[in-house]
C-alpha cells in the first residue's frame, strides 16, 4: 500500500470517528437540554465535555478536509492562468499548508508530553475532563493534515493526470 492509500483511508476513518462522535455528543447536549429544563437536573460537566470534543472533532476531519480538496479555496484568479502555474501555485500554497501544520505539531509537543505526565485538566467543580486527549488530537490531527497536504503537493507537481482524475470524481453528478 503506497503512502497516498493509505493517507486516504486514514483519513476517512478519521472523519467517521469525528462524525459518530458529533452525533454521540448531540444526544449528550439534547438530554442535557431536557434534564435541565424539564427536570431542573443537568448532566454534570456536559459544557467541559463539549468544549474538549469541539476541538477533537475539528482536528479529527481536518485531513480528510484537506485530502479530498475541500478546504476554502479563492482560485478566481489563479483560474486564469496557464495549467502549469495553476499547479505551481497550488503546490506553494499545499506547502504553506503543510508548515502551517508543521508549526502546530513542534509548538504542541511540549505541552502535549507536560500535559499527560502532569495529569492536566480542564473544568472545575462535578468533572473534571482531562487536557491530553485534545492535545494529542490536535497533534495527530495536524499530523495527517501535513502529510495530507505534501500528498496533495506531490500529485499536483508530479501526477497532474491523478489530480484531474479525483476532480472529476469529486465534482456533482447532474
């Protein structure tokens, strides 16, 4: 299985988990919703469990986000230019994409490895939610996004007959 492959697949079951556990939370939030206005009883440390989860579930999809180039793109004037440094210019901006990620991963690590030998937690009062499963999410999360985005890099420069194929897989069917 080359690399591509298996980023892709990575990826979606990455994006799965994020969507089972964003419905999953749904439920928790509705009974939340209900338990305190029907029965003034909440579910404690639901607002602690949400917040950790946002961002666990956003950095879940983010590199299925960016596999399957649905990422925010302003190409109105790129579209105008010659196939070639449409490419190029895609590739610059894959690689920005990729440091940018880069930068999160070795300006989170510290505090990741602090966070889980220390014990870090979030919330106050009936639960306390612990830190490290965000932190590590947001590093491997980033960690596919990066290489999410050198595969993207890698077949606009080196394989534009394989981009052009997943465009056309991707585009809407009418």
């Amino acid at each position: 299985m080359n690399l591509i492959t298996i980023s892709d697949r990575l990826s979606k079951a990455l994006m799965v988990l994020a969507a089972v556990w964003a419905f999953g939370l749904t439920f928790m939030i509705l009974a939340d919703i209900i338990g305190r206005g029907a029965f003034d009883a909440p579910i404690n440390g639901t607002a602690e469990l949400v917040t950790a989860s946002i961002v666990i579930i956003v950095f879940l999809q983010a590199g299925y986000a960016i596999r399957s180039r649905s990422m925010l793109r302003a190409d109105f004037l790129v579209e105008h230019l010659p196939p070639k440094v449409q490419r190029a210019l895609l590739a610059v901006g894959y690689l920005l994409g990729a440091a940018f990620f880069l930068m999160i991963i070795t300006g989170g690590w510290d505090e990741s490895i602090r966070s889980f030998t220390e014990g870090e937690y979030e919330g106050e009062g009936a639960l306390r939610v612990p830190s490290w499963p965000a932190r590590w999410t947001v590093l491997g999360g980033s960690a596919i996004a990066l290489i999410n985005y050198l595969v993207l890099a890698y077949i606009d420069v080196f394989k534009p007959e394989l981009a052009a194929s997943e465009e056309d897989t991707s585009a809407p069917q009418h």
